[in-house]
C-alpha cells in the first residue's frame, strides 16, 4: 500500500514543523487529517484546505489524558474511524543533565513520552477495530537520531536525548503489543530538519548555521520518507545518512558490551527465542 486515499489520519503536533510535514504528505496521498496542538492550528488546517484536502484540528495537550481522549472522540466523531496516527507531538530542551531545570526537564518528559504513551493508549481500541475490519491501521512515533544514539554534532541536549530513547522503547513494545491485532507501528528517526523554528535558528546565527546546515534535511523529503516507510512495514524509519556513522558506532558498542557475557541459552531454550509466545517465560502468569 502506497497511497492513503480516504483513510484518516492524526497528526499531534501538527500545527508546524515536521508534524504539519507528515499532515500536508497525507493529504497528499488522499487522507483525511485530524491536527491536534497545543498550540492553534488554524492557519495548518486552512493551507490544506486550500490544496483540496479534508482537514480539521483539535486543541490538544497530549501530557493530559483527558485532552487525548477527548481527541479520539472528536476525531470519530467527524470522521468516522481512525488508521493512522502520527505520534509526533514533542518539545526540546537544550544543556547537560545536571544543567537543565528540574520543572523543564519533567514537562519535556510529560510531553515526549508520556504523552506518546498517552497517544498510544487512548489510540489503540480504535485501532485495533480498524484492523479487525479489514483497514490499514498503524502507528507512527516521531523519535529522532538521537533515538539510536547520541549524536556527536549537536550539542548537549540531554533530556531531548533521553526522551527519544524512550520513543525507541515505547515503539518496539507498541509493536509487540499491537502485532497480533494487525496494527503496524514504526518509528520515524530524522536528523536535523529545516522547521520554522530550526531555520529561523540557522538565519538569526551564523555559528548555528554552521553546525546544522550542513546536516538539515526539508521537512517534506522527512514526510515522505516517513509514509514510505511506514506502510512498508518498516521498524525503525532513519532518513539521514549523517545518522549513520554514530548509531552504528552505538550498536557496535553495545553489542561489543553484551557479548562479553557468556553464551548459556540456546537460541530456543527461552522465552525470548523470537517466537513471542509468553507461554515459554517463567513468570508468565497466563
């Protein structure tokens, strides 16, 4: 499946950035978009109305699960069902752990990840009876590169970080969770992108411009390859090649770490032999 053509989509922080990126791609494979943000997404949805697309907007906090809720009613409720969504709302915060402020640090970690649990969550039933009745049904989480890895061209920015190792995790356990109901989930890993606020950055400072231009990739090449990739069933979808070097230095690394131990299970004497069956760990209670 390439195309979306009247399939549902919602997309959480899709007022701006890479979200409105991933809502204006949708529309263009023929979806119908569902925008939530905390901020309005007035001017995000008339630009796609514009271009002919079927759009709406709710306002939304995703670190409020009510709100989440609420949404998926609302987005029900003037479309009918629901087959994708875009589980991109995030915030940043720049400085080493030590340096960040506390009550910044928890709302960045209220956003970034419980929020895409609370997405994940509120989403799913719907989801799910998508797929029962013969639709695409999938999820998209907006991670980062710093979900493989801890980039060595960007600056500290150590909650974000920690935030989009979280995403990594929560995807492959939506994954697993969400497998068997025919729901695919995947997660979508750029790199700097040129967003608003990303270019307004690299105009207002020539050492910001130095450090990323180099590196940035266009919101709508990011969509694409995200829509790609997603319906293709893709597990980890990385669209800049400046990722590659250090997530790879990263795995080799880690797997160096996890090797060192000494090999005692064969590949099937264990719960975790690849076929998911919990009938096979020790401490399952079914």
């Amino acid at each position: 499946m390439t195309t979306l053509t009247d399939a549902v989509v919602v997309v959480t922080g899709g007022a701006t950035g890479v979200g409105l990126a991933l809502a204006r791609e949708a529309a263009a494979r023929g979806a119908r978009v569902m925008i939530a943000d905390v901020e309005d997404a007035g001017a995000a949805v008339e630009s796609l109305r514009a271009d002919g697309a079927t759009a709406d907007w709710l306002r939304t906090d995703t670190s409020d699960y009510s709100q989440v809720k609420r949404l998926t009613e609302a987005t029900v409720e003037r479309f009918g069902t629901v087959n994708v969504v875009c589980n991109n709302a995030g915030i940043g915060v720049a400085g080493a752990l030590q340096d960040v402020d506390p009550g910044e640090g928890k709302r960045l970690f209220d956003v970034n990840v419980l929020g895409m649990f609370h997405v994940v969550h509120a989403f799913a039933p719907l989801l799910k009876d998508t797929a029962a009745r013969g639709g695409p049904a999938y999820v998209l989480n907006t991670g980062s590169e710093h979900s493989l890895g801890v980039p060595p061209h960007v600056m500290p920015m150590s909650t974000y970080t920690a935030s989009k190792y979280a995403a990594l995790g929560l995807t492959d356990t939506a994954r697993r969770d969400l497998k068997d109901f025919g729901v695919g989930v995947s997660l979508l890993a750029p790199g700097w992108v040129r967003t608003e606020r990303v270019s307004a950055l690299v105009a207002a400072d020539p050492h910001a411009a130095a450090a990323i231009e180099p590196f940035a990739q266009e919101p709508a090449v990011v969509a694409g390859m995200a829509f790609d990739g997603l319906l293709k069933g893709t597990a980890i979808i990385a669209t800049n090649p400046h990722s590659r070097a250090f997530a790879m230095e990263h795995a080799r690394d880690l797997m160096a770490d996890i090797q060192a131990l000494p090999l005692l299970d064969g590949p099937d004497d264990h719960a975790h032999s690849g076929t998911g069956d919990a009938s096979k760990c020790p401490f399952s209670q079914g």
